[in-house]
C-alpha cells in the first residue's frame, strides 16, 4: 500500500519498504507510524515467516528493509547475516521489542544500517532512520563505484606504461629487420626468386608494426596531429568504408546530429576508433542485425559528472556506435580495455581493438563509456571537449612517393644508442653520399662535435630517450657548438621530452621507429632543403 505524501523523494518518487516481523500488531503500529509521516511516499509490503523474507530479500525489489529481531525459532540476526551473505545492496534496519546495548553493538558491527526500539519509535524517528539510511548507502555505493574507477584507470595506466615500454623496445627491434630487407630489395635484380623471401619478411614485419602502434595508441604515446573538425563530415567521409567492413547482413543507420559543435582531434585516430568500434559490433551480430552511429552536443554539469570527478564540466560533442548484438556481461566490462583482452575464437582477435580505442579518446582529451547487458546489445559513447573554433576540412593530402631514396652530401651526426638501428642508418645515408659521423650516446655526440668544430655539421639525427644526455638536451648543447645544426628526433615511441601532452612542439622534426628508408631519407632530404631564415637587418 502507499503511505504518505512526497515532499522530497531521495531520487525516487515510492520508497519501497519491507517489514519482516511475526506480530501482526506490530505491522500495523508501523503502518500507522508511516501514515504519520509526509516527508516521504512509502510503499509498505509485510512478511511475518523468516523463509519468505529470505526469498523476497533475495528477489531485490525493495529500497529498505525493516527486521524483527525476533522472528519465532530464528532471529533478526540470522536474517541480516544471511541477507548480507546472499548479496542484498539495500539498507536494513533491525528492531527490537526491548533495548539491549549487545544486540545493538552485535547488528552494527554486522552492517544493519540501523537498530531501533520499538517502544520509543515514533513516525519522526522512523522517518529519519529510513531516509539516513538510504542515503548512506548511496553515499557509500557512490564511494565505492568511485574507488573502482580510479582503481580501473590506475590498473590501465600501469598497463599502458608497460605496453608503451614494450612497444618502444619492438620498434627499435624492428627497424633493422625492416631496414635491411629493403636494402637487400634495392640490391637484388628484379629476376632473382630470393626476392620474394624479402618480401615475405617485409610483409610480416608491416603486421608486427601495426600492433605495436595500437600498444603505442593504448599507451597514449602516438603522435597526434590535430585538427578543428566536424564529426558529422568525418562519418560521412567513411560511411561507404564503414559499409563495406561490416558486410551486406548488418544494416548501417549513421544519425549526425544539426548545429554539431566542433572538435580539436586527430581525425585519423577518430576513424580507427569508428572503425574499431563498428568492427566489434559486427562481431557481436553473427547473424546480422542494426549498427548506429549518431552524434549530438551534449553540456555536462557538476552534478551530472560527481560519479565521473575526472570529466570538467562544460560542452562536449558526444558520438554514439550501438548494435543489437548479444550484449556483454559485467565479467567482460571489467576487463574491456585491457590490452590482449579478447572473448573471441583463437585467431580472429588480438584483443587490442578496444584497448586501442581507450587510448586514443584518452590522448585526444576525450572519454568513454560503455552501456551493454546481456542480449541487450552494445552502446559505446564518446565524449569529446566542444571546440569554439572553426572546424577544417578532413581530407588528407594523398602525396606521391619515388622509388628512389633521395641523395646528399651533407654531414650528419648520428646519435642512436641501438647499435644495429645506428649501423642500418648509417649504411644507408653513406650509400646515399652523405658524410656520416657516429655516436652511441650524447656525450659522445657533444666530443665529436668539438672535434669538429672547425667543420660543418649539417644534421643532427638522434634518438630521444639515451643513457648520459637525451636527445633534447643534447640538441641544445650542440647548437652551442654548430648554431645552424638542424634537428631530427627518432624514437620507438614519442617521449614527452619531444612531445607535450600529445602534441608534437612547433619545428619539432620527428620520425617515428620503424621506419622505412624512403621515409627516413625523404624526411632528411626535406629538413635540409628546407630555407634557412634570414635574420633580420635594421638600416
């Protein structure tokens, strides 16, 4: 029955409420009590048999519940016990026909949110133990939903550090494996069969590099290029990809939202995240079914973000990818982002996919959420900070790349404290003409360099993270000695001693490890071709 009227609701407009006691008086004396009370609307069920208010706590359909102690051959205190034990969330509440400090002691200590007398019950004090109770325990599972957020986001932080250590150390691995079979490429005739040998090594080594750049994404060490975007373009940019990756049984609905804000991303990353996202979704739907990808503005405030305390509050442009797939369990949830975190059959996942997603909106100052139940399907949102500027074009210069590495006969300086990476690109730039002077280390860098003072040292290409001195600090000092000294960073990842937050520094030069001859020669060539400035005169 519902009792009392609502002047506030603690969130809810009926607080169900369930006493447990086998004296018929009693239920009525707290019907009445309850009928006293106008702060709250109740809704006040009664079992007077301990089996049954087993089985109704079990069932978990009220907001609080009020125990006898006395409950024939059982007692309260067995009930609150196996309540707890069984799992119950809500608060309970246990009363006593007579006041006894041990019992009192004995229920708090087993976590009763509260211990009352029924003789000295009147409808004010029963109204403020319910509502005290209900709303210490939605302080506490506040606290607790907190604590396991900040232990998840801990958990992938170490997690990505020791991914994005992994990865830094494969790309400086890879590089010579990479390096050489293209230089044994360039050297072996077109007719010789042992060709394709390299080839196959080549082919193996793009795959390995591709993972190691979603380990690179997960940790947040990518580097990011942004740009002010519209999402709503990005979509429809990708809409026939999209399409086709997810095949003719799932059905692509995109909804952009009108007036969507802007956005400061990489919008390359943001596709893989689309694509990623789009590719679970059609894995979760084996036999068909419905994809949606949407898009709205969204403006949080305080209150909406207290369970989310790492998200400000302000304007953010949110975008949406559902299917009516089978859904997830809370087991999967948990562990969603972690890297080589996989449900699906050996060999048809890495388990990096959404891990590299988590990165991504991570490094690019966004979040995201997860909504799923079992056969209830997926919904992953993402919300990214609204940007008041106005948004670019998405298209991507296509370029064209020669065959031929380019040539020089400049002098470099190159510092790398891998020796088999060193002696790769110094193979290489020699063969290319240029004049190449050797370092394992910075302060040896800085000792070659005063020996060669008197000359011309015309690049500097060092690795970022050396033991001694970093390349950062190491182009400082160097430019001591060689003003004119212009600088390329390598790195199996972007340090932050070269990238702040993401974001490369302006006249940084960076080329990212693994890379290609073409790529490390061409960047070269254009760093040095590049005009030196002219300073200015005054007349």
């Amino acid at each position: 029955m519902a009792i009392g009227k609502s002047e506030y609701n603690l969130g809810q407009d009926l607080i169900k409420v369930l006493l447990v006691d086998d004296d018929e008086d009693d239920y009525m004396i707290t019907r009445d009590l309850l009928l006293d009370v106008e702060a709250l609307e109740y809704d006040l069920d009664w079992i007077s048999s301990y089996a049954e208010a087993l089985d109704a706590i079990e069932r978990n359909q009220h907001d609080i519940y009020l125990i006898d102690y006395r409950l024939g051959e059982r007692d309260g205190m067995q009930l609150l016990n196996e309540a707890l034990d069984g799992g119950c969330t809500a608060p309970i509440i246990l009363l006593t026909g007579q006041g006894d400090r041990e019992v009192d002691v004995e229920a708090m200590k087993a976590g009763a949110a509260d211990y009352l007398v029924k003789g000295q019950i009147d409808h004010i004090l029963l109204e403020r133990s319910i509502r005290h109770s209900i709303e210490r325990k939605a302080l506490e599972r506040e606290h607790a939903a907190l604590e396991e957020q900040l232990l998840q986001a801990q958990k992938l932080e170490s997690i990505g550090q020791l991914a994005g250590g992994i990865a830094h150390d494969f790309n400086n691995l890879m590089t010579p494996i990479i390096g050489y079979a293209q230089m044994g490429l360039t050297t072996l005739p077109e007719e010789y069969r042992e060709r394709v040998y390299l080839e196959e090594i080549l082919k193996a080594a793009d795959r390995a590099t591709n993972l190691i750049q979603q380990l690179l994404a997960f940790s947040r060490r990518q580097v990011v290029e942004l740009q002010v975007i519209d999402l709503n373009s990005l979509l429809v940019n990708i809409d026939m990809m999209l399409q086709r990756l997810i095949g003719e049984d799932v059905e692509l609905v995109i909804l952009p939202s009108e007036n969507l804000g802007a956005v400061k991303v990489d919008p390359t990353q943001i596709e893989q995240v689309v694509v990623n996202l789009a590719v679970n979704a059609r894995d979760a739907m084996p036999e068909g079914g419905t994809l949606i990808v949407e898009t709205s503005n969204i403006e949080f405030g305080e209150e909406e973000l207290k369970n989310h305390p790492d998200m400000a509050a302000g304007p953010y442009v949110m975008f949406a990818v559902s299917d009516t797939g089978h859904g997830m369990s809370e087991e999967v949830k948990a562990h969603l982002f972690e890297p080589f975190y996989t449900t699906k059959e050996k060999g048809k996942g890495t388990g990096l996919g959404l891990s590299t997603c988590y990165g991504i909106i991570a490094q690019n100052k966004g979040y995201i959420w997860v909504y799923s139940e079992i056969g209830s399907g997926t919904t992953f949102k993402i919300y990214l900070p609204s940007s008041d500027v106005i948004p670019q074009g998405t298209e991507r210069p296509s370029g064209t790349k020669s065959n031929e590495l380019p040539r020089g006969s400049e002098t470099v300086l190159l510092v790398e404290d891998e020796e088999q990476v060193r002696e790769l690109a110094a193979r290489v730039l020699r063969q290319q003409g240029y004049t190449v002077l050797q370092a394992s280390n910075g302060v040896e860098a800085l000792s070659i360099a005063s020996r060669h003072a008197d000359g011309e040292i015309d690049l500097l290409l060092t690795d970022v993270v050396m033991p001694l001195i970093g390349g950062r600090e190491l182009s400082i000092k160097l430019r001591d000695i060689h003003p004119n000294v212009r600088v390329i960073y390598t790195s199996g990842y972007t340090d932050e001693a070269v990238i702040r937050h993401g974001m490369l520094k302006p006249g940084t030069d960076f080329v990212q490890k693994p890379y290609s001859l073409a790529g490390l020669t061409q960047k070269i060539r254009s760093v040095l071709d590049e005009p030196r400035e002219v300073p200015a005169t005054t007349s």
